[in-house]
C-alpha cells in the first residue's frame, strides 16, 4: 500500500502532487454533466462507433473522451502521454484516465487507453494494430488534442520545439500572479519576438503535420470506415489576447492546422465520403493556457464578466459530438471551422472584459476578476479543491494504468 497525505506544493500554477481520489471525483461529476443520448443506441454495443481521441487524458481532449463515451456511445481508443507514480505521485492525467476507464467499464463502453508517445510512428501502428483486431478494422471518428512543448519527427529525427512568442515587435501586456502566501498581484511583462526558426519549430510542434500524419497511418492501411470524420482541436480567443496567441507563434500554428484541415477535408471526401474540419473552443482553465502571458488575467476577467453563463468544456464537447454524429448540423464557419466559442467572443461580452482589463491593478483585481474561481480550477487540473473530498485523509496513490488490449 502507497496511501498517504497529499500536501499539495506548488511553483505558480504547477503542483508537483496530483490527488488521485479528486482527479477521480473531477472526472465523475464532467460524466455526471454530459446529457443523456437523445435516444437509445439501436444497435448492440460492438456495433458502436469506433472513436480515436489523442490527448485523451487533460483539458478538451479529457472533455472530448467523456462527452463522446456518455452522450455518443462511442467505443474506441485514448491515447496520451503521463507520468506514472513513483516518488511523487503519477500525473494528473493519469489518474483522470484510470477514472474515465473504470466509467467506461461500468457504463458497458469499450475504451482503452495507451500511454506513449503520439508523434511516433510506434504509436500509430500499435493504434492501427488495436483498431484492426479489437474494433473490426474500422474507426469512424478521430479526436486531436495535442498540446506539447516538443516533436520527434519520425522520418528525419529532427527534434522541434514550440514557443510562446508575438511575431515582429516585442509584447507587452498585464499578467496575473499568485504568490504563496499574499495577493493575488497584476503585473506587466515582455516577452520578446520570434526569432530565426521559431516560427516553423512551433508549426512543427502544434501545427496539422502529425495529424495529418495519423490519418495517413490509418488511409494507408485501410482502417478508415465511410464517412469517418476528423476534428482538431483549437483555439482563436479575444484580441486582448492576439498578439501572443493568434499572431504569435502558436497563431502560426493553429492557421497550418485550419489549412491542413482544409486539405484533409478533400482528400477524405473523395476516400471515403469523409470530412475534415478544426472545433475552435472557448476559454478554459488548462494545464497548457496557464503558461501563456496575459491568458490567466483574460480567463479571470471573464469568468467575472459571465459568471456562471461560462461554458465548461465538457459542454463545448458534447455539442461538438452532437454536430459530428448528426444530432445537430455541422454548421461551418467561411474557413470551415466549427465555432463553439461564440458565447466568449460575443461583442458585449469582449466590450465588458476589456474594460475591466484596462483598470486591472493589483489593487483592483478582486473586484474584476473571480479570483477564487480561478484559483480553485488551477487546483482542480491537479485533483485538488474538488468538493466532495477530504483531503485530510490518506489516499492509495499507487494507481495502476487501465490494462490494455490483450
């Protein structure tokens, strides 16, 4: 037994402990928020759809996985890449992933998860391998949500790594800081501009390239199923915001993803009467947007702006199963995405947020921004501040991995 105490310990917004019993109870309650399918499935369960999530196990990806298993039906394959537990705990994702497995189970849905390296091409052939002789050589769905800081390309060796940086000029923009103890303080900084390769290492990190890659592997090997349908994840945000996002390097990023998508689109159509489209979601407390300058602020200020009324991504997702499955149109937008962050980038709701950004000071911080909410759901990507939870009691943290294919 490895029960013990988990006191959480923390540099900024990264906790080195994860809590097993609340990363459980997180993904228990997203479950419990998905509704219910509209109608019955008609068919038996190893006739559900076959989905692929990659990024299963954290953020939209984690809300893509639940939503699709509790209000698709689907069957099929997680992949992601944790840390299991040793001196410190094992990550956070991978306790939410021997969460979402053990739902699964119960609720009759076939899920397995691996645990490796996406960008590799071993990955890609033990997924195919998986699809071939456990779901019937077919897969109908594929989910990517991948956010890393680097990328392996398989064919050459070369190792890219992606980075947070405006293009052109030199940024400055207000940020927020929580400091262990005191107040919460508002802060500018600068974050100086791409240089040399950096533009293109970050497109070859967060770009369209191993997506496009995967539904290669698949194509290639006859896994695609008639109409199989392939989203992307991906994220445009307010103008506050663009300079380091959407102009930035990431931004660069996130347009070769769209483009790719756009090219995937007409291959697939022609395949295998196919689509290809990019899910541009709101605005979310994630593990990855924490580390981008300014964000934190930003989400703060919207969360009091919109209370309440802020969609979770769990319900993005679930109605982006439901525009994939039929349920409701795929309605797209003049560069083929589908919009679900219209409810962050409504007019009002910008004016509102972007004057309070503009009186934000350390000073007047609380009264603009739900603090407490935020700092409450960075604790909660780690399994801590989950309601429900007694954190005063040891916990078995010595988890073991959902088994895999036999």
């Amino acid at each position: 037994m490895t029960e013990r105490v988990i006191t959480p310990r923390n540099r900024g917004f990264l906790f080195l402990d994860s809590h097993p019993a609340g990363c459980a109870r997180l993904v228990q309650d997203m479950w419990r928020a998905v509704p219910a399918p509209i109608a019955a499935p008609i068919t038996p369960p190893d006739s559900a759809p076959v989905a692929l999530v990659i990024g299963s196990s954290a953020g939209y990806g984690l809300a893509a996985t639940i939503a699709g298993l509790a209000r698709a039906g689907i069957r099929g394959i997680g992949v992601c890449f944790e840390k299991a537990p040793g001196r410190l705990t094992a990550t956070a994702g991978w306790y939410r992933t021997a969460a979402t497995a053990e739902l699964a189970r119960e609720q009759g849905r076939e899920m397995v998860f691996l645990n490796g390296d996406a960008f590799s091409d071993a990955m890609k052939e033990q997924v195919s391998e998986l699809v071939r002789q456990r779901f019937g050589g077919r897969l109908d769905y594929l989910i990517y949500s991948v956010a890393a800081p680097r990328r392996t390309d398989p064919d050459t060796g070369a190792t890219y790594a992606s980075v947070l940086k405006p293009v052109g000029e030199a940024y400055r923009t207000k940020t927020l800081v929580f400091t262990d103890p005191g107040a919460p303080e508002v802060r500018e900084v600068e974050t100086q501009p791409a240089e040399g390769d950096d533009i293109d290492q970050t497109v070859a990190v967060m770009g369209g390239s191993d997506w496009e890659r995967w539904i290669d592997h698949l194509a290639d090997r006859d896994l695609l199923a008639a109409g199989f349908t392939t989203a992307a994840l991906s994220y445009i945000g307010s103008p506050l915001t663009a300079a380091i996002y959407r102009q930035g390097t990431i931004g660069a990023a996130k347009a070769h993803l769209e483009q790719t998508a756009r090219t995937l689109d007409d291959r697939l159509a022609k395949l295998v009467g196919g689509r290809a489209v990019t899910s541009v979601n709101g605005a979310a407390v994630t593990q990855s947007s924490t580390a981008i300058p300014g964000i934190a602020l930003y989400v703060g200020l919207l969360r009091g702006v919109l209370g309440d009324t802020m969609t979770p991504p769990v319900a993005q997702l679930t109605e982006l199963w439901d525009r994939l499955t039929g349920v409701r149109p795929l309605d797209l937008d003049g560069e083929g995405r589908v919009r679900l962050d219209t409810w962050e980038l409504d007019p009002d709701v910008q004016a509102a947020v972007a004057e309070r950004w503009n009186t934000a000071t350390t000073d007047t911080i609380t009264e603009l921004a739900d603090l407490d909410w935020f700092h409450a759901e960075v604790r909660r990507l780690y399994g801590l501040a989950v309601p429900g939870i007694d954190y005063t009691a040891p916990v078995e943290t010595d988890v073991p991995w959902p088994g895999s294919a036999s």
